[in-house]
C-alpha cells in the first residue's frame, strides 16, 4: 500500500507523519491540476482548506475517484446565517457543489451534521471518537495549573467548585435544559450553595451559551428567590476558556434535557482531566461507562437521586475516597475510550466507499481492530509544537484553526458585490461609454462619405494601366491572405506546423481535467475520447466525431483508449497522411514517463534516418520489477497482466484468442511470451509506420470483438470478465487491451525497440533472432488477417450477425471484395444511364427538334 500525503503548508505535524513512513508534499494551489487523482485508489480530505482540490477533482476524468471529506471545523458553519442574511446565494451554491461532490462528509460529532445542514446532499456521515478532546487536555495540563486558575477568576483554593455543563449544541442563548436544571438542583443549591455552616463554601458554575449575553438577571433571580449568596452561582460562555473553567472545578455535573446520539464532548475533557463526572442516565452515557467506576450516573429528572449522588462524591468538606476513585478511572478510560469505536468507524467505510482493483491484497475486517488504541507514543512528540492550536476548541472550530479558505472566498464575494453596488448605485458612470441616437446618426453620416470615397477610388484605380505581376506573386498572395483570416487560422495552424513533420504522436485523453498533462507542438495532437470534454480553440480530434460508437457511454468505457485508435483508423487518409504514426496516453505525463525534448529529438532522428522496416518504438514500460506475493521469482508478461487483471488475464487472453480463429480445445490458444528480461510496453505509448498501424488496428478490431463475444455469451452479462470491482467492471477490457500490442508485435516478427523517456536512450528488446521458434507467425500473418476482415465484412454486409449487439463493425470500416465490386458495378451502372439518357436526348432533338428559319423568307 502507498500512502501519499498533499499539505497546503509546513506545520509541526511534518515531522509525525515522517516518523510513520509518510511522504509529506506542500502543494501550492495552482499545483492541484497537475496531479494524476488516477493514480490513487481514494482520496481522503482532513480540512475545509482542502476545498482548492475540489476543482479538479470534479472534471472528468478524476470525477469518479472515490472521495471522503472529513469536517473538523464549525468556522464555515457560523458564517452560514451571514451568507443568507447578505443574500449570498452563489457563495452557499459553491460550497454546496463542493459537499457534493463528496461519496462521504465525515464529521467527528453529531451536531455539526445540523450546523451543516444546508449542505447536506444524503452524504453526510458521523464517526464518533476523535481524540481531540483528551489531545486539548493533555496540551493544556502541561502549560496550566488548577491553583493559578482559581487566583486567576477570583476562587479560594478551598472553595468547592461545581460545574454544571449541558449540551455544547446551543452556543448563543441560555437554553431550557439549564432552567430545568435549576429545578432539580434547588435541594443542592439550597443546601451546599446557602451559608447554612456547614464548614466550607460551595460555589456552582454554569457553563453555557455565550459570554457576551446577560445572563446576570436569571441567575439573580434564582439567588434572590432560593435566598443564596450573591457569589454563590457564576456564569461563564462557551467562547471563553472552557479548559480552564473545567481544570478548576472539583466536581462537573452535565444536566441536559437532550438524549444526545455521542456522548457529550465536555464529559470527555472532565474526565480526562481528572475531574469526578455525575451525569444522567442517557443510553450513550452508559454505553460508554460504567456507574460507580468512571462516573456517577443517577435516574434523570429524580432530585433526591441527584442529591445522594453528590453526598457520595462529597465528606466532610471535601472530595470523598470515592471521588478520587471514579476520578481515577474515568481518566484513564477517557484517554482510549473511543479509539476501537472511531478506528473500526473509518475501517468500515473505507471498505464501503474505496473499491481496491484486483492486483492489491485487501486489507483484514473491521472487525480484527476491537482492541485499538490511539498511539500516543506518536503523538506526544508533537505536543509542544502543536499545543498552541489545540486549546480552545470551542467555537473556534473543532480543531480551533480558523479556516483561511472560508473567509478568502468571503473576500471575493465581497469584491463582487462592491463592483454589483457601484454599477448599480452610479449607472450614469456605466451609460457614459453608451452611444446615444445622436452619436449613431453622427456614425452612419461618416461610414457613408468613407464609402463613397472609396469607390470613387477604387474607380480611378480600374481606369489606369497596372502591372498584375507573375502568377507564383499572385497565389502567394492569395495564400497570405487565407492564412490572415482568423477562422482558417485557428482551424489549420496545427496542420501547417506539422507540415514536412514524418510523425505525429497523437495524446489520448478524456475531459477537462487531463487538459494540464498534454503536450504543445508541432509533434503531438490532441485525440479527445469525449466530445464534451475536448479542448477549446484547438485543432484536437474529436473520436467520437469519426466513430459514433464512441458517443456511447458504455463502449467507451469499455474500449478506453484503444477506441481513440479505432476512430483515427477509421477513413485514417482524411486526418493523417504521414509514413508514421504515434500515440500516448495523458497519463504518461502525469506519472512523469513522458517524452522529454531530448528523447522527442532522438526519436524524430532516428525516424528520418530509418524511415523503412516494421518497427515499434515505445518509452512507457510494464512495471514487472515486484515479485509475486508468497513467491520469489519476478513477474513474467502474462503473471503481470494476471496481477492487473484479477487472475484472469490468460484464460480470458486464450478464450477470446481461440474464439477469433476458431481453434479446437485440442490446440494451445495462449501465445508464448518470454518468461522473463526485457520491457514490454503500457499506457498505449508508442510510434511505429502507418501501415504496421493499420494491420495492428485490423487484428484489435477482431480480438475486441471476440472478447466482447465472450462478454455477451456470459451468463452474467454485468460481470466483468477481467475483475472484480466496481472500476474494473466499467472500464472491463482497458487493462488487457493496454497489452495486446505487445503480443501482436511480438509474433508478428516487428523490431521493438524501448526509448528511456528521459535520456533518449535506444535499446532492443526481445531480438527477433530470440525468437525464432517462439513467434506464431502464421496467427498474425498480414495475409490472414486480411481475409479474416474480409470475412467479417461480408457477413455484416449481409446482416449475418453472431450476435444482437454485434460489436466488430462498429469500430471501423466494413469492406469486403463484393463491396468494391458492387461500387464499380453502381458506377458503371451510372455512367451506361448516363450514356442512354444523353442518346434519347439527342434522338428526341432529332426527330422533334426546332428547326431555324430561313433567314429573310
């Protein structure tokens, strides 16, 4: 497995992911559209700053990489009211678009789901358990201590501190849940919050809503109406410190009316700060604890249960035995008490969400992870570099990092508006430039005396002698001005820097997406498999223009890049008319195999100088360099197209091959392939003559349709006969057919010949003297293959189908001798019509012509 980490920025988390084998790459925005998403199984985003990748992973061809979003923060979140108060539609639109284009938006609680709730599309997926609350405590405990806290908000060092916390969800207003709290809390107010002696003071803590809302008046109320002491009851926001505020309390007790779905993240950090817990008794709670060992749980809505409970946590003026116990234990639960629901949460949707091909070994169940932990011995290096962003985690954000993205495109929203308000406050500075019906009469009364003068001139020029000058000047001429013309200009630029060219290489590539990795010049053009997707004021093919074919979704997949080959054959003298031929895959490029410019050099060289013989040039190789799992031996051709093919890459090579030539059982149908030494090529890059071309191109229409006719004759026609995923299902044939040109060359006696794509270094492979004894020959004799199109073509001709979805002549053109011979036959058929119709015309003129007058009779 291959781990590939892209950061927006350096950060102190460089050097955790080094420790764990990761290789960490800082990508500049502009970056993102030079990455090959292909060439990752799935994608995992961790931030709302990864929202710049977003672009490009929603072009075609990246559209389909399975992604999953990960939301940690609540910045977007609290900047949503905004948005809609200053009608801010488009800006809501885009960040939709972005949610959207999500398989799954992961969040670490359940209320952020509802913050984000205008985004929601149906993929919105919560996975309790992230370790970001007790990783704050732990930051915060090293640089804060208990005693300076209490100085520092006004407590004595023996006051009993009660905290009372309720559901972090309502953020701006003192909700219910803490004027129902009070009613329960009366016995304990009155009791340990009155001057009634009982030897130490006992002060209560409510922990909620924001700080900048006046909640002095409920809470004296409550004073004056329970008779307690003024400074017995204090309120503190959500957007203050809230690690402090539960470092210095002795006691927290959580009072919410809400039957929350996780459990309370505020419970989370008091336990892991040490801090005995008294909490109700909802489902979640005691899932996760157990009463009397971690926390004191007691019957919702039950004071006097409330009131025993604290009896047990409090003696004598003091936490009890118990209290430290319960302490204890909850600390030590609170440090991994999510980590196998969290750990096995994301184990489990990666199974669902990413479809590994068939030449990975998946990964165990799920199920094999019930005794995870977090791995703190990695992350305790990092806790003095990262302290300083993990300390207030509420509201600031989950992970308490305001998100840069968010208000950068805030920003340009505002911009845009600014520009709409200045065009709309002050339209008279836009109608400045506007002609009014004077200045127009004023135009035309110009435009009329220009033309009069200059036919005037024109007239005088036509009256005098001129020297029209040599025909050679006046077609050059002509040509000039041709050229000058903007539309023939962008339609022929390409064709005339290619003129004198002996190749073309053209780039095979399918939407907006892979537009970055193809090449400019006079040697490359552009085949775009998509008519939707082909680039914009280019002389580009488009494939599914020559091959209506490729206009179907599914053949299209299904033939993958060999299609764009299809159409360029296809009537290949109206595009290409040069003595050789190429073609690469944009992926090439995108994995860095491209052709340099010196390797472009030496290529075009060595064309020029042997411009004759059968001969395959290629640059991007068969990665045959691991060995196979369990087995110490290297990879072979076929092993390696069985590793890339589900295993099945032989037997479906064979079935396909025997049914093309109708070869017995009896007979071997699996040509040999050297079993090891020597590069074979991959991603359809290579160049070889025009003619080699066409042959090659007549025997893949064949096996194609053979193989498609194993497809159709299956049971199960969905099933792809070469893997086992879902992407292999969609693309079934494109692996296998990235390799049938190697089996065609080699046997069919052509030279081939590897080019180092960086230092233009040629090399022979598999000499044919090796061969000898190996090839077979007569399978791909041209001769043979000839006669076997020809026989294709008379059956499609007579509509002999083997089958309704026939797919051979789809791909190409369907010529047969009878066809020529029935073309001449219409011919002279048209010309002996022509012939008589001209001979009646004559003898009708004859016999009932008009005859002239004798003149002056």
């Amino acid at each position: 497995y291959f781990l590939q980490i892209y950061a927006l920025e350096d950060g102190g988390a460089r050097t955790f992911w080094d420790e764990i084998g990761g290789q960490v790459s800082i990508l500049s925005p502009d970056r993102f559209d030079y990455i090959d998403w292909l060439t990752f199984e799935g994608i995992i985003m961790d931030s709302l700053e990864a929202k710049q990748a977003i672009s490009s992973l929603m072009q075609e061809p990246f559209c389909s990489v399975p992604l999953i979003w990960i939301i940690q923060e609540d910045t977007l979140a609290d900047r949503l009211q905004l948005y809609k108060s200053m009608g801010w539609n488009r800006l809501i639109s885009n960040w939709k678009d972005a949610f959207s284009r999500a398989d799954v938006v992961v969040f670490p609680e359940f209320s952020l789901p509802m913050l984000y709730s205008v985004f929601d599309t149906g993929n919105f997926f919560v996975i309790p358990g992230s370790l970001a609350d007790v990783w704050a405590v732990e930051n915060y405990g090293q640089t804060h201590s208990k005693f300076q806290l209490r100085k520092e908000y006004g407590f004595d060092s023996d006051d009993i501190l009660i905290l009372i916390v309720g559901s972090s969800f309502f953020y701006n207003e003192l909700v219910w849940d803490y004027a129902i709290a009070i009613q329960d809390l009366e016995p304990l107010l009155v009791k340990y919050a009155s001057s009634s002696g009982l030897g130490f003071s006992s002060k209560f803590i409510f922990l909620c809503g924001n700080s900048t809302i006046d909640c002095n008046d409920a809470i004296q109320d409550v004073v004056s109406r329970l008779r307690l002491n003024h400074w017995s009851l204090r309120h503190y926001g959500l957007n203050s410190d809230v690690n402090g505020i539960i470092l210095m309390a002795d006691i927290v007790l959580y009072c919410s009316s809400h039957d929350e779905q996780g459990f309370p993240p505020l419970l989370t950090r008091a336990m892991s700060f040490g801090i005995p817990v008294i909490a109700p008794d909802y489902p979640v709670i005691r899932k996760h604890v157990i009463d009397g060992v971690h926390v004191k749980i007691y019957p919702r809505n039950d004071p006097d249960a409330l009131k025993n409970a604290f009896s047990l946590l409090l003696s004598e003026g003091k936490l009890s035995e118990f209290a430290y116990s319960v302490a204890s234990s909850g600390k030590l639960l609170a440090k991994n008490m999510f980590a196998p629901e969290c750990i096995i949460g994301y184990a489990k949707l990666l199974e669902d969400v990413f479809n590994f091909p068939s030449d990975v070994l998946l990964p165990g169940h799920a199920s094999q992870l019930n005794h995870s932990v977090w791995h703190w011995s990695l992350l305790e290096t990092q806790t003095e570099q990262i302290s300083g962003n993990m300390e207030n985690l509420y509201p600031q954000g989950y992970l308490g990092v305001n998100s840069s993205i968010v208000f950068d495109l805030e920003e340009d929203m505002l911009n845009f508006d600014s520009l709409k308000t200045v065009s709309e406050n002050n339209p008279e500075d836009l109608n400045e430039d506007i002609p009014s019906v004077l200045d127009w009469d004023i135009l035309s009364e110009i435009e009329s005396s220009e033309e009069v003068e200059r036919l005037e001139r024109e007239e005088i020029e036509e009256r005098m002698e001129k020297y029209i000058g040599e025909w050679d000047d006046i077609y050059r001429n002509a040509r000039k001005s041709e050229k000058l013309k903007f539309e023939t200009n962008e339609r022929d630029e390409g064709e005339l820097e290619r003129t004198g060219q002996p190749v073309c290489i053209y780039e095979i590539y399918n939407g907006a997406g892979s537009w970055q990795f193809l090449h400019h010049g006079s040697l490359y053009r552009g085949l775009s498999l998509s008519s939707r997707g082909q680039r914009l004021n280019s002389d580009d093919v488009g494939a599914a223009g020559r091959l209506s074919i490729l206009n179907d979704a599914y053949y299209r997949d299904i033939l993958c890049e060999i299609g764009g080959m299809f159409a360029i054959a296809n009537g290949i003298d109206d595009i290409h008319r040069r003595p050789w031929i190429g073609f690469q895959s944009w992926r090439a490029a995108g994995r860095k195999i491209s052709l340099s410019k010196k390797a472009e050099e030496v290529l075009e060289k060595t064309i020029q100088e042997n411009s004759r013989g059968d001969v395959i040039y290629y640059w991007a190789c068969l990665d045959m360099d691991g060995g196979i799992v369990g087995s110490n031996d290297l990879l072979t051709f076929w092993s390696s197209c069985d590793v890339v093919n589900g295993g099945r890459c032989r037997t479906t090579f064979e079935d396909a091959f025997r049914r093309m030539y109708g070869l017995p059982l009896s007979i071997d149908a699996l040509p040999p392939m050297p079993e090891g030494g020597g590069h074979w090529s991959a991603l359809h890059s290579w160049v070889m003559p025009t003619s080699s071309f066409l042959e090659f191109i007549m025997f893949s229409r064949m096996f194609v349709d053979s193989l498609h006719g194993l497809h159709m004759n299956s049971s199960k026609t969905n099933d792809c006969l070469l893997g086992f995923s879902t992407p292999e299902e969609k693309y079934c044939y494109c692996r296998l057919l990235e390799l049938l040109v190697n089996v065609w060359a080699y046997h069919s006696a052509r030279m081939m010949l590897h080019i180092d794509p960086h230092s233009g270094l040629l090399q022979e492979q598999h000499p044919i003297e090796q061969r000898k004894g190996s090839m077979w020959v007569k399978y791909f004799n041209s001769t043979l293959l000839k006669s076997m199109d020809e026989d294709l073509a008379e059956a499609a001709d007579d509509n002999d189908h083997p089958y309704e979805t026939w797919l051979w002549p789809l791909t190409g053109e369907v010529y047969w001798q009878g066809v020529y011979e029935r073309e001449r036959e219409e011919r002279y058929r048209l010309k002996m019509d022509k012939k008589r119709k001209t001979r009646e015309k004559l003898l009708d003129r004859l016999k009932h012509g008009y005859r002239q007058k004798t003149l002056g009779g």
